[in-house]
C-alpha cells in the first residue's frame, strides 16, 4: 500500500454547523433529510457548573483491517491499495446489509432507492477539491476537519494532544 490517509477531527474547533454533512449530501446527490455519509456526534461531560459539550464529526473509519469487507459475500467493499480508503463498489454490492452488521460502528447504510450500501468514500466517487480535499474538510468553517496522510494526521493530533478513535481495529480517524 502506498500511503494510508485519515480524517482528523479536532474537537475543540467544531461548532456542530452541519456544514461537512451539508457538503457531503451536496456532493454525494444525497437527498436532504436522508442517510449520511459523514454525522455529527455530541458527548455532555460533567455537571453544572462544570458542564462541558463536544462535537465529532464522524465518518467511515476506513480501518486496517475492515470487517465490513471481510464479511461482505458479493465482494463489493475493498481497501484501495493507493491511500488505503475503504470504498463500496456499487455495481457489484447485492444491498444484503451484512457489512452493516459486521461494522463496529454501523457505518455503511442502506440506501432503499438504489438497493445498495453507500458510506464515506472520501470523496473518491464524486471528486475532491483542486487542493485534493474531501469536501467535507474543504466545507468547515472552523477548520476542525483535516484530511490527509497517517504520518501528516498524527503529527497533527500529536501537537494538539489527540489520538486514535478508541475501538476499532486500526481506524484512520484521528480525534482531540
């Protein structure tokens, strides 16, 4: 495999704006008010008067060794061997749902209309910005979303005190 590449999120920065979902739909032709690619999650810590909230913008978490591939019997999930992002091939997935089943984090969904699984693919169906950025990333306002290298999201994580999203096997979704 050439390089790995991950989403970084920085927590501190997101502001919950819906923006990289807005994006996402906009450039994936998902209808408003439908499934999502990329969502936000909201964690409430501690108690008045010292309550905290975060947001995470979440995605597929293109992980090392994806179960929702392995468990797939049409074959129709692959890790691509140039930057590692788990896609789902659409002329070849039977819509069975036994990806989302074996996903640890329920991330490939159903699309009814079509018949078939969709998830991130970061951005490789429907094209990146000219500066080679999903367009969730190229969306946010608060530049809380970073997209790039392993090594380069690492670095970044390390320098803001983040790390690897907790529970997955490799995931490439880095969080602080």
């Amino acid at each position: 495999m050439s390089e790995t590449y991950a989403f970084y999120v920085d927590s501190s920065r997101c502001i919950k704006c819906w923006a990289c979902e807005v994006a996402c739909k906009q450039w994936n032709q998902i209808p408003a008010g439908t499934v999502a690619r990329r969502w936000l999650v909201e964690t409430d810590t501690g108690t008045f008067p010292d309550a905290n909230r975060t947001f995470v913008s979440t995605a597929c978490n293109h992980c090392e060794n994806p179960a929702c591939m392995e468990q797939c019997p049409a074959g129709a999930i692959s890790k691509r061997e140039v930057d590692g992002l788990v896609i789902v091939d659409k002329d070849t997935c039977i819509g069975c749902q036994t990806c989302a089943t074996a996903c640890p984090f329920g991330v490939p969904t159903y699309l009814p209309d079509t018949g078939k699984m969709d998830k991130c693919d970061g951005c490789v169906e429907c094209g990146r910005t000219p500066e080679g950025l999903p367009h969730c990333v190229a969306a946010c306002p608060t530049q809380a979303l970073h997209f790039g290298t392993m090594a380069d999201m690492e670095s970044l994580a390390a320098e803001k005190g983040g790390k690897r999203l907790e529970g997955s096997t490799s995931p490439t979704t880095i969080v602080s």
